[in-house]
C-alpha cells in the first residue's frame, strides 16, 4: 500500500453489524497483522454502511454519508483503511457477491475499502476451530459434526452453532452460544495458534478474509 500522511500513526478503522462482529475483527486482524499495533485497530460504531439490501439507486448517498463521517476521524489520525463487516446470510458463494457490491458501492472513498464477509454468518467460521469453541465452555459439545467439509454451505450458521455445542438432555437453562460469545471465541483462536492452516474444515469466505487482511 502506497505511503500517506501520518502512516506511522494511522489507523484501520473496523465497521461491522454490531459491537460483538466489529471487536471479534479487531482480534483476529490484531493477531494475523501484528506489524500494525492493537491500537491502529479501531472499531467504529459508525457509520453503518450495510449494502446487502439497499438498492442500487440509494448506494451512493449512503456512500457519501460515510465519507462524511470517516472524514471526521480521518482528520483526527489519517485513515490507513477501512475493513467494511456483513453477514451474508446465504450460503457460499454469495459473499463474493456481497464483498463486490460492499467494495464498488465505496469505491469514491479516498481510503481503502476491504469487505469482510461472512458466508451465512461470522459464525459459520467458528465451524473451523472446534477446539477454539469448545475451549470457551468446557460444558459445550465439541461442534465437530462438520470435519473436512465445506463449512460455507451450512445454512442459518448461528442457530446451528447452538444446537452443535449444545449436548443431548441438557437443561432449558444451559447457556448454549451467544453472539457475545465470539470475542472469547476469536481469542482462544489466537491462543491456540489455530489461524494458519490445516483448518478443521474448508471456508472460501474465511480464506477471502485471510486475503483480505494481507491487502492491509
């Protein structure tokens, strides 16, 4: 990436659906990207720059809302990028897709924009780590059920992670996976040393995301 003012003290600013998406990205962008420091890694809860369902004709006014906005911070510390967080909500190859329309719907901003997107959900990746997972709740089921497959083509991945880690006959007040759950989850991956391959099982997304972060 090209040199710009302030590089030494710029930052990557983290957009994502919600607190738990954007902190989760910061951890593992932290841990893949340790030339950049924890602290060059900044979550923002604004702007929200979801594209999924906006039409077309509605993208580039909401394009110019978050120029607005990260004009802002830039001003502050110089924007060395922006890392743009959304769920799929389908299975692969829809992210490619997605990561298209996130990307060209920016492309005016004056600061890198890479997509970050999940195929169904951003816990659809936690199928990869079943160690990493089970590592958060001793009292959970290794979700294992998925080694060696395709990991990208399970449908509606949240609900499924909580079936999978939840064991047979247990209580109606087991506390099964949460959405707040994947902050601890993406720290035992980084503990484990689980973010270089060989995986659990196969993601395209997740490797487009590892790409992603190299483009940093």
């Amino acid at each position: 990436m090209t040199a710009r003012r302030g590089e030494n003290r710029s930052v990557v600013v983290i957009l994502g659906e919600d607190d738990n998406d954007r902190r989760t990205i910061q951890i593992l962008v932290a841990a893949l990207r340790p030339d950049i420091p924890r602290g060059a890694l900044r979550p923002l809860r604004k702007p929200m720059s979801l594209v999924r369902n906006v039409p077309p004709q509605r993208l580039p006014s909401q394009s110019t809302k978050a120029a607005a906005l990260l004009r802002a911070v830039d001003v502050r510390t110089p924007i060395r990028a922006v890392l743009m967080h959304e769920d799929a909500d389908e299975v692969e190859p829809a992210h490619e897709k997605l990561i298209a329309k996130i990307e060209d719907s920016h492309r005016s901003l004056r600061w890198p924009v890479l997509a970050i997107v999940p195929a169904w959900e951003i816990e659809t990746w936690w199928f990869l780590f079943p160690d990493a997972v089970h590592a958060v709740r001793p009292t959970w089921r290794r979700p294992d059920q998925f080694a060696g497959r395709d990991v990208g083509r399970i449908r509606n991945a949240k609900e499924e992670l909580k079936k999978a880690v939840t064991p047979p006959g247990a209580r109606p007040s087991f506390q099964t996976y949460t959405e707040a759950d994947s902050i601890a989850i993406a720290e035992r991956i980084v503990a484990l040393g689980h973010l270089t391959p060989p995986w659990f099982a196969r993601s395209s997304s997740w490797e487009t995301f590892l790409d992603k972060v190299k483009q940093l």
